[in-house]
C-alpha cells in the first residue's frame, strides 16, 4: 500500500534550475506570440529622465537671454536659425524630388535622440520625420518606454526623400550631414540611438552591420550611441524586436545613470 512518493519542489535559482528553465520556456512561448515586452509597473521614466518633461535639461537657465541661442541654452531658438539657414535646400539633388524638407522634430532639450535614414513618402508629404508605418511602429516603442514622442527628438541622415525610398548616396549625405551634426550640438542629447545601418554608418563610420553593431555603445563626441535595428524592419522581422526592446533598456538605464 505505498502511495507515489512526490518530489519536492527544487527551488535552487541556478543557471540550470527547473524554475529558471521554465521561466525561458514561458518567455520563449510569448516572444512567439508576438508579445514585445513584458510590463513593468511603477516605473515613471519620465520622471527619472528629469529635466525632459518640460524640454529643457535640468543645467539650462529658463531666463538667460545673453549671447547666440545656442550657448545661452534656448536649444528651441537655435534649432530654428538653422532650419532658416538650410533654407529652401538645393545643396544635393535630392532637392529635386522631394515635396518637403523633413528637418526633424520634437524636445529641443531631448536627453534621447533617434536618428533614422531618410524621409519616406509619408514623411516627405506631411514634413516630419517617422510618421508613415515605420514611424508607427517607432512612436509605439517610445510609448511602451513609457515615454511620449515629443519627450525625445528624432531627425534622419538626410532631410529629403531619396527617390522610391533607395539609400541616400555618399555625395547626398555629406551634404546633409552637417546639419545633423548642429542638431546634435545644439540638442546634446544624453544618448543617441542609430536606427539601421544607414545611420549607424554615417554617425559612427562603421560598415559592420547593424546586426552586429546593435546592442552595444559606441561614442559619438562622448554622446553613448546605441545602433539598433531600423523600425521598417522591425515591421518585416517581428522577432527581431525582441532585440530592439533589449537594446533600449540598454538605453533607459544609461539615461538613468
Ligand atoms: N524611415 C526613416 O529612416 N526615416 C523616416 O523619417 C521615415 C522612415
């Protein structure tokens, strides 16, 4: 009459722990289900990037109006002389395709930047940068951060759309690039995230590609950049934004440090 004996539960936390093993299981099970990430309640990043909310970083003056815009912190104003002094662009010949000139919008004060490739269709009709399905997908990443599209800034490699959306070509980037790089000196921001190879190959001169760049820091005049997938691929790879949510808690505790 001996009844089945019942193991007792392991509860050691080792890499090769049952429970452990399991919780890969389960995590595996909703990667393939398309889940991105798993909440995390409690947690105001926002807050914890202060100075963003309001678009000034904490340092900046609100009242100082001495000397150019840039130097006594009004990023905003400074922001705008350049967009006046790229004027009605005919530097490359995107010019001569595109509707609109997509300058980049959002928090002149931006501790987090996004650089993309270029404008798309969308982009170059409504002038403004990540609004078509790529941009949806990018604006739902910065939400699921818990963050709000205008707390961050978000420019591209080249401010006209390429013809039928190819890469914009050397010639077309090094005519653009210093504008980028004014944004970048003006907004300052605490990171920079690269999205795809286009940008991670014009801010960081690298042609490793970004499968395997992503996921690490590399420097952009002391500014962290983290290379990540583009979104448009995203939209075409759902598992690859898995990698993506990984590489920006990569980002957010770097903001946060
Ligand atoms: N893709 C980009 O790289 N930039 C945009 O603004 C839109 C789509």
């Amino acid at each position: 009459m001996g009844g089945v004996k019942q193991k007792a539960p392991q509860l050691i936390m080792g890499k090769h722990s049952p429970v452990i093993h399991k919780l890969r299981k389960a995590m595996e099970f909703y990667q393939e289900l398309g889940f991105e990430y798993l909440p995390v309640k409690g947690l105001d990043i926002r807050k914890s990037l202060s100075g963003t909310v309001d678009g000034h970083h904490p340092e900046t003056p609100a009242d100082d109006t001495s000397g150019p815009a840039a130097e006594r912190g009004d990023r905003g104003g400074a922001l705008e002389s350049l967009r006046n002094e790229i004027g009605d662009c005919i530097r490359c010949k995107l010019s001569t395709g595109r509707k609109n000139i997509v300058f980049g919008e959002g928090n002149a004060g931006a501790a987090l930047m996004f650089i993309g490739e270029g404008p798309g269709r969308d982009e170059d009709i409504q002038a403004r940068p990540f609004v078509g399905d790529a941009g949806k997908l990018l604006t739902n990443l910065i939400v699921k951060l818990g963050l709000k599209r205008e707390d961050v800034y978000i420019a591209n490699i080249v401010k006209c759309r390429p013809p039928g959306n190819r890469n914009p070509q050397p010639d077309e980037i090094s005519a653009c690039m210093p504008f980028l790089e004014r944004q970048i000196e003006i907004i300052k921001p605490g990171v920079i995230v690269c999205l795809g190879n286009v940008a991670a190959k014009a801010i960081l001169g690298s042609s490793v590609p970004i499968s395997r760049l992503r996921g690490t820091f590399y420097d952009y005049h002391d500014i962290p950049v983290m290379p990540t997938f583009h979104p448009a691929y995203l939209l075409r790879n759902s598992k690859a934004k898995w990698l993506t949510w990984e590489d920006m808690q990569k980002v957010l505790e770097q903001l946060k440090s």
